[in-house]
C-alpha cells in the first residue's frame, strides 16, 4: 500500500514584531487584558505578500527533503489570505520555484487551510495521481484586519511554512484524518469585504470589517476539535497514550487548554507558539510542526496529533506517524528581503489605507440579501 510521508519542512517568518504594547497605542487594549485572555504576547507583521514568504518557505522544505523543485507534481497552496484569486496563488509559488511538471491549486478552509491541502496532498499521492508534493499553509492577514476593532485586531498575525510529502510504502505520513464543518455556526466569523458579495455595496475589495463572535467560536471550536481527535483517534485505533505530541491550531491558549485537557493528552506533548506567533490562520500548525521538528522534539516514529479549527467553522483533527529522519538532508539559502519598517508603522499605513471601515461599522453595513439568506 502507498503511503506519503513527510520528508521535508521550512518556515519563513516576517521578522518585524508587534507587541502588545503596540497595539495599546492605538486600540483600547493592555498587555494584561491581551495575556490573561489568550496568551499571545507578540505576533509577527509581514512587509512582503504570501506567495514571497510561500516561496522561501517552499525553497527550505524541498532542500530539507532533499527534493529538487523541477521534480515536485504538485503544489497545493492553502490560505485564506490569497494574493489573488485569478490566477491563483500556487502557480506563483510554482513559476518562482521553477517546478514546471507540478500541478496547482490553492485551497481555502480558512485557518485549517494548511490541513485540509495536506490530506488533498496525501489522498493524491495514495491514490497514485502524483508521486510527491509541496503543502504550503501561509498567511498575510495584516492587510484584510480590522484594525481598529479590538475584538479580533489582537488576535493574528502572518506567517508561514511547507512541507514536503512523498509517496513510500512504509506505513507513514497521515495515518488517517477526521474532516468536519459546523455550517450552522458560519455566521459567528465572516470577513466583510474580501469577495464579490459586497462589491454592488460600493465596497473596495479588501476594505474589510470582521463579524466576530468570539464566545460562540471559542466554545464550538473546543467542542469541535475535541470530537475530531477522539474520531481519528478511534478510527486509527490509538489512545491518548499512544500520542507523542499534539501541534495544535493556535487560535488562543485558553481553548488549547481545554482541547488538550479533554482529549486525555498530558499538556507536556503540547507544542506552543500561540505566545509568540498569536493565530497566523493557516500557517500555525506548519509553523509550529517545523518548530517542534527544530526543538528535537518530533522523535523518529512519533504519533503526532493535529487538531484544528477555522471560519466556516471548520473543523479537523490529522493523525500522521513520522518516519526515522527528524533532520534536514540540506538547507536553503533562500530568505526574505530586509525591511528597515517596524510593524507598527506597516499597521498605521494599513490603517491610513482603509477609508471608510469605521463609518461602515457604526452604519452597520447591510450583509447582501443571498449571505443573509445562509
Ligand atoms: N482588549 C480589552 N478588552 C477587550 C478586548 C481587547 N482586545 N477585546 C474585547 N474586549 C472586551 C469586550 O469589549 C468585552 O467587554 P464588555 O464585557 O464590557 O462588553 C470583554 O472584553 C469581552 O470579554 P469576553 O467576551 O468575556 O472575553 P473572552 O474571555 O471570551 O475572550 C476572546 C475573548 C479572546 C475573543 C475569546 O472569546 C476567543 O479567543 N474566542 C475564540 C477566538 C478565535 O478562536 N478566533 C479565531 C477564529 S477561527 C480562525 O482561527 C480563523
């Protein structure tokens, strides 16, 4: 039987750091608030688009597998941030890696957008349409936030990082994946802004405002990602015990917490970025998964857990067991270009771009009549 496992990794994050503190310079936030509430401390601010930070992300994972771009089949690119919609982001990532035999596609669940590429990766390798591929989960949401609400303007932050995943016939890879969506709940998280639906509006696309119902989404995403773990958990046959590390989205520690505490999975096979990184969307489980590889702390053979949760809501949890190597065969040189911007000052233009977000919120901008219909 045909399996596909991972064989390569790399991440690219922004340097340029916002703190807490920044944004208590324009948000009616504290330090205290932001800490006690979710855990995050600083995220990171990208002054390049996705696909550049895909691009060097992709370049670090291939030289990690020891795998040469012109050999890779497919690309799948997942965000929610897309630099564009036509033609789509991966074939960017593909022209600038020079992988010309690949196929292309980008697919978007929002911030389990990196999980759901990997099992479209996984399913095509086992299934034999491709040998190998490249799963990339990126973000660049600073331009799409609403910066001056402080519901959800603490909240994120823009990041990447890929894998490499290649067919083989050992029993690696995701051993099996439980997919879910709780439509029902769509409502609690919508980006205003971001497509057509609003255009007829006299909305620029891009000049977004966000619904954000944090309490119902904190409580359903516990909910789901819970009854994910226990599916794949029980479908694979493992127990919490069999479990060597859990890399879960990171959306805020508090719902971590609880995820973890009700799976049965002691909190010591937690891998953590959420104080460092915030929720960079699609990018925080690749993220956090090379950082766990970086730190030593993925062991040759180890059953690694995957829960996660996005806007929709959808909801996963990924089983995959990690083959004997846990370092790169090589490094890339690839890296971003230097920026002398702070992320403050990238947030004030983006805020200074965006014209009419606060007349809109205090109007209460209609929803299309066919979005208020679903
Ligand atoms: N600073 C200070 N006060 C704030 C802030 C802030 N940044 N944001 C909200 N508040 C205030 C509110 O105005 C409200 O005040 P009020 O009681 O006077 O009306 C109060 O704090 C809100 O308190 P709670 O709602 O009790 O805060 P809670 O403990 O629920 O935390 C949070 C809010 C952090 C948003 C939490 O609900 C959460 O994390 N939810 C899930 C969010 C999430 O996962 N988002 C990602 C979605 S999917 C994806 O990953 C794309």
């Amino acid at each position: 039987m045909t399996y596909a496992a991972i064989t390569g990794w790399g991440k690219c994050m922004p340097p340029s750091v916002l703190t807490n503190a920044d944004l208590s310079t324009f948000l009616d936030t504290s330090d205290e608030w932001i800490v006690s509430r979710t855990g995050m401390k600083e995220r990171r601010i990208s002054h390049v688009s996705s696909a550049e930070m895909a691009v060097v992300a992709a370049k670090r994972a291939l030289a990690c597998a020891g795998l040469e771009a012109k050999d890779v089949e497919l690309i799948v690119y997942g965000s929610c941030s897309n630099d564009e919609q036509v033609p789509n982001t991966a074939s960017g990532v593909q022209a600038a890696i020079g992988a010309t035999k690949a196929a292309s596609m980008d697919v978007n669940t929002a911030c389990t957008s990196f999980l759901y590429s990997l099992s479209t990766a996984t399913a095509m390798i086992r299934t034999g349409v491709v040998k190998n591929a490249i799963v990339i989960g990126v973000e660049w949401i600073s331009p799409f936030m609403d910066w001056d609400n402080r519901n959800v303007a603490v909240l994120f932050g823009d990041g990447c990082a890929a894998v490499v995943v290649q067919a083989t016939e050992k029993q690696e890879g995701v051993l099996g994946e439980q997919l879910g969506c709780l439509a029902d709940a769509r409502q609690t998280l919508r980006v205003r802004g971001m497509g057509t639906a609003y255009v007829n509006q006299g909305v620029m696309c891009g000049d977004t405002s966000w619904d954000f119902d944090g309490q119902e989404i904190f409580k359903r995403a516990v909910q789901g990602m819970v009854q994910a773990s226990q599916a794949v958990m029980a479908k694979c046959g493992v127990t919490p015990d069999d479990i060597d590390l859990v890399v879960p989205h990171q959306a805020n520690q508090r719902i971590i917490d609880a995820v973890v505490s009700r799976s049965g999975v002691p909190m010591d096979k937690v891998m953590l970025t959420v104080e460092r990184y915030g929720n960079m969307s699609a990018a925080t489980v690749p993220v956090a998964l090379a950082e766990a590889l970086e730190e030593g702390r993925v062991k040759p053979g180890a059953l690694v857990l995957m829960p996660a949760f996005g806007a929709g809501l959808t909801v996963c949890a990924h089983l995959v067991r990690w083959g004997e190597r846990v370092t790169p065969l090589a490094e890339s040189d690839a890296a971003l270009p230097a920026t002398n911007k702070t992320a403050l000052q990238m947030i004030q233009a983006i805020r200074a771009g965006k014209t009419n977000v606060q007349e809109r919120s205090g109007e209460g901008l209609q929803r299309p009549r066919f979005i208020e219909q679903m």
